[in-house]
C-alpha cells in the first residue's frame, strides 16, 4: 500500500474535511472530500450527515477522527473512492488484506475494491497452500469478499486442527485462542463438531455389528465368537486409551482436535485371537481392523454445508 511515513497526506488537494486517522502517537492525517467519502460508504454517509445525530457531522473545524482504523489501510480506501487509481496496488501482503477486508466490513465499502479483489487473491494464491500460518486472516477476508470456496476451504482446515478447552473456546494448533467474527467463529465449530459426530457414530455402529453379530470379521471354521468377542474388546480398550469410551454424547466437549483424535483411532491395537490346539490361530483376521481406518478416513474428509445464516451472507457479499 502507499506510503504514510508524511503525517499528513493530500488525498484532494482541495478537500474540505480532515480525518485523523490511528491512535495519537502514531496518527495519520488525509485531506479529502466529504462527498466523495459520502458516496463511497452509507456509514461514512450517516457520519458526515449535518441533519444526522452523529458528532463527526457537526465539527466546526471539518475534523473528523478515526482513532481505531489502520491508515494505511484507510489510504487505499481513499484513493481508490478519489479515483486516485495509479496509487491502488495491484498486490496486498496477507496483513494488508486483511486490515483492508477490516475496514471494507466496518464502512461497508466492499463495492469499490470489488474491480481489485480478485486481482488481490490470485496473486495470493500463486504460492501454494498462502493462507498457512495466517488462516484466520484469510477466513475474515473469506468471510467480508464473499468468497465461498475460500471459506470452506479454510473453514475444514481450521476444524481439522483446531482444539477446544473444556469451557467449549476454539484454540488454534499452538494453543492461541481463535480469533474473529462470532458467525466465523461458529462456522469453524459446526464443521468441527460434524466431523467429530460423524467419527462417533462410526465407532458407535461399528461397536453394535461386533456385539450385535450383523458383520462377521471371522472367517475360520472355529473360534468366530472367540475372535468376534476378541476384536470388540481390544477395540473398547483402544477407544478408553483415546478418550472415547464412554462414547462421549456431546462432541462439542471433546477437548482434542479431529486430526489428533483421527490419528489416535488409526493407531489403536488390534490384537489377533490366538487360538488353541484345537483351533485355529486368527493371525490374518484383520479385515475389521482395515475397514475402521479406511471408515475413519472418509469419516474425517466430510464436509458439511454452511450453516443458512452464513451462506446467505457470503452470498449477499459476493453480490456486493
């Protein structure tokens, strides 16, 4: 984005109001126009409305603060709605998106960077896997742009490594609590939370065909209740070992992240019925054991719909 290092920078030379722009030991200031402000954004609108309620509008001195906005950020904006488009960049780092998206959201100025954005993300996306490190960045910018696939994207990604503490708070995979708009937030959750119901239903099902005898993992002629009986124990201790026995009834307590709990189930122990002198030994019954990894891997893959609150929203942004 342009440069801020001058304190005060002339967007319109001929401007008639002064915004005063981040907090006082860092604060930037821009001359501009109001109308041109008042066009580009209904909040900047209601703002600068002398017959309004607002403050900003009434200053004697055509001052108006903006003690919690990014300048930089604020600039861009400002070119762009004052047409000053050679100082628009045609590449934004993550974190300047990201304060861009902040600031689009708080004005609801989406339209007027919309000739930019996808120029913005593209560029992005040339390195592989760009939102790595800064997911919740780009979930926001996802979220502000109405970029569907982006969300999702992102969204599964989250669930995937995300942790809960046992008040029910989302933790990111270094244990930093998530951050973000509570609509984001709960959309991580619900992935998360359906992805994790659909591993304990599996575990559930699959403990009812062994204790109810409706598949048969045995194949020998003799010690199939044995190995049966066998296989269903080994797999309960496995499921205790892991945190899951008793199955839990409501996922959104459980504490580990669904990589952590997949890779737990992956790794349980099945031990094979050894039989007798008289029987045989089961070594090769295994075929229970590779179809519950197998299970637990399409299980962990599923991703549900957006919730109907936030596809409507992306879509309403996406229009924007």
């Amino acid at each position: 984005m342009e440069d801020t290092k001058e304190s005060t920078v002339h967007v319109d030379p001929s401007g008639n109001l002064t915004l005063m722009v981040g907090p006082e030991d860092n604060q930037k200031t821009f001359t501009v126009s109001s109308a041109a402000m008042c066009l580009a954004s209904p909040v900047w609108r209601a703002m600068l409305d002398p017959k309004g309620h607002f403050l900003e509008a009434h200053s004697s001195d055509r001052k108006v603060s903006f003690p919690d906005d990014n300048p930089e950020a604020l600039l861009l904006l400002l070119n762009v709605i004052h047409l000053q488009f050679l100082k628009v960049p045609q590449t934004l780092p993550t974190e300047e998106f990201y304060e861009v998206a902040v600031l689009c959201d708080k004005y609801d100025t989406v339209t007027v960077v919309r000739p930019w954005l996808q120029g913005w993300i593209l560029n992005a996306k040339v390195n592989k896997n760009f939102w790595t490190g800064a997911e919740e960045r780009w979930l926001q910018i996802a979220w502000v742009f109405g970029d569907h696939a982006l969300f999702q994207l992102i969204t599964k990604e989250l669930a995937f490594h995300c942790n809960v503490t046992t008040s029910g708070q989302l933790l990111k995979a270094n244990g930093e609590p998530f951050t973000g708009d509570t609509s984001v937030i709960a959309s991580v959750i619900n992935t998360r939370n359906v992805i994790l119901t659909n591993i304990v239903t599996l575990c559930k099902r699959s403990i009812d065909n062994l204790v109810l005898g409706k598949e048969q993992f045995c194949d020998k002629s003799m010690g199939t209740s044995q190995c049966n009986a066998f296989t269903l124990g080994s797999f309960m201790i496995g499921l205790g070992n892991v945190g899951l026995w008793p199955l839990p009834k409501k996922v959104s307590t459980q504490e580990t992240s669904v990589q952590g709990l997949s890779n737990d189930l992956l790794h349980i122990q099945f031990p094979t019925f050894g039989g007798s002198r008289k029987k045989p030994i089961h070594s090769d019954c295994s075929s229970f054991s590779e179809k519950f990894k197998v299970m637990v891997k399409d299980a962990a893959k599923l991703v549900p719909e957006l919730l109907d609150q936030q596809q409507r929203h992306l879509d309403e942004q996406s229009k924007k």
